[in-house]
C-alpha cells in the first residue's frame, strides 16, 4: 500500500541522494491504502492468484509514463 511505496521510496532515494538520480517506481496495489496507486492510475484491488494479471500489469508498467511527485516531511514541535 501507500506505506511501503512510501517506505521504499525513502530508503532507496536516501542511498541515490549523492548521484542526483532517483529510481522510477511502480505501483501494484496489494496492501490496503492504495490511494496513490488510485490517483496515478494502476488501480486500487490486486489478484494476487491471476498469474495473467501479472504478466498483463508487468507489460503496462514496461510501457508506462513517468510523472514527478513532491515528497514533503513535517515535524511538529512543542513550543514549551
């Protein structure tokens, strides 16, 4: 779900800050948040026992389209 995507993002793009190359990911939506799978387009529900939704939804991310996306943190602080 949007966690993990999250999650992975984060760790691979902390290792690939010094080169200025951030990987391109792919979204299968098999967790339960899904709403950024949803919003790009690759569905929110995943077969996992479809061996041909597989290979269908590999071909599509081969072909896919890039698109940038913003990434932001916030940190909350006591002002005690």
């Amino acid at each position: 779900g949007d966690g993990t995507v999250s999650w992975s993002h984060e760790v691979i793009s902390a290792h690939m800050r010094d080169t200025g190359r951030l990987p391109a990911f792919a979204i299968l939506p098999i967790g339960t948040g899904n709403e950024l799978s949803r919003v790009t387009g690759w569905g929110t529900y995943w077969d996992s026992s479809s061996k041909r939704q597989l290979a269908t939804r590999l071909h599509e991310v081969s072909e896919g389209r890039r698109c940038q996306m913003d990434r932001w943190e916030v940190l909350v602080r006591s002002s005690n």
